[in-house]
C-alpha cells in the first residue's frame, strides 16, 4: 500500500502543480509547500505503524507513510536547487529510487538464480577479461577527463573491475587448492 499511496500522491501532485503553479499556501510571508505536510504524514504514518499491531490500522500507516513520502519526493527538485521546483532532479530522483526498489524487489526474489549466474560469470574467463577491459577503459577516463562527474563514475568502474578481477583471482586459487586436497 505504501508504494501505491507514494506513487499515486507523487502523480497527484505534479499534476496539480503542473496544471495549477500559482496555487499556493501563503502565510504572511511564509511560502508553505506541500513538502511540509508530507514531512507530517511521514510522521504520523510512522508513529502509527510503530505504535499499534493491528492489520487495519497499519494499513493506514502505510498510506499515511505512502502519501507523505510522494509530496516529499515532489519537492526534491525544489529542495536540493533552493528554489527550481522546474528542475529535472525530482524525475531523476523518481526514476533511481523506482529502479532502486525494482532492483530489490527482483533481487529478492531471484536471489538463488542471481547467486548461481554471479557463481558462474566469476568462475568464468570472461569475468577476468571483462574486469581487465572495464579497468583499462576507467583508467583511460580517468586521466583524461576534467569533469569530476565523470572521473568519479570512472573511479568507481574502476573499482568494480578490480572487485571482479580479484573475485575470478580467489575463486581460481580456491578451486586450485580444492584439487590438491582431493588428490592426496
């Protein structure tokens, strides 16, 4: 319910600020957004899911919770420029939490087959030379690059590859190691 209420309450209301942009709480010289009432509801469906065991009412918690965490992540854009409620960041911040929570979702419940793909993938060859291409490429960016983005994005691709070239180095020693032992 809480993944519906959000998605449904993010919609809503970039709708409405789409459709309606002059609509506004005023209050003397405060500007309230609707980001403080999802900060509320937040709260409240927290306190209720934490406070109660009953079925009912953690249903409402999470379309509280739901419902207070879209008008927050409407605000995203607004809250991390200071002011550009038109930013694209709160649709890049939809799209990297949805795949965030695809990716979970996907995960946990082809755990096993994933576990045995990743098995297979790092006890194969192609993980050593995949690693290998991937560093070289990083590293190439890397030094040539003056953007920070991109040299951070590189850093980390070059991290991954030394992860994936260190794990087909351990599982290639320890399948070696498990030979000898059955030999003797």
């Amino acid at each position: 319910m809480a993944i519906v209420s959000f998605t449904l309450s993010f919609i809503v209301a970039r709708t409405f600020t789409y459709f309606f942009p002059n609509v506004v709480l005023v209050s003397g010289e405060l500007h309230i957004h609707h980001f403080w009432f999802g900060i509320i509801l937040l709260a409240t469906g927290g306190w209720l899911g934490i406070n109660y065991d009953d079925n009912e009412i953690d249903i409402v918690a999470a379309i509280l919770y739901g419902v207070g965490g879209g008008l927050v992540a409407d605000e995203v854009g607004l809250l991390l420029t200071f002011g550009n409620y038109e930013s694209g960041l709160t649709w890049t911040f939809m799209v990297a939490l949805f795949s965030f929570i695809f990716s979970v979702f996907l995960f946990s419940r082809y755990k096993k087959v994933i576990v045995e793909e990743l098995h297979d993938f790092v006890s194969s060859k192609a993980s050593l030379y995949l690693g290998v291409f991937i560093a070289a490429v990083s590293i190439a960016f890397i030094a040539e690059a003056n953007n920070l983005l991109i040299t951070v994005l590189s850093a980390v691709f070059a991290v991954v590859s030394i992860v994936i070239v260190l794990a087909f180095l351990i599982h290639r020693t320890y399948e070696q190691h498990k030979k000898k032992r059955l030999k003797r």
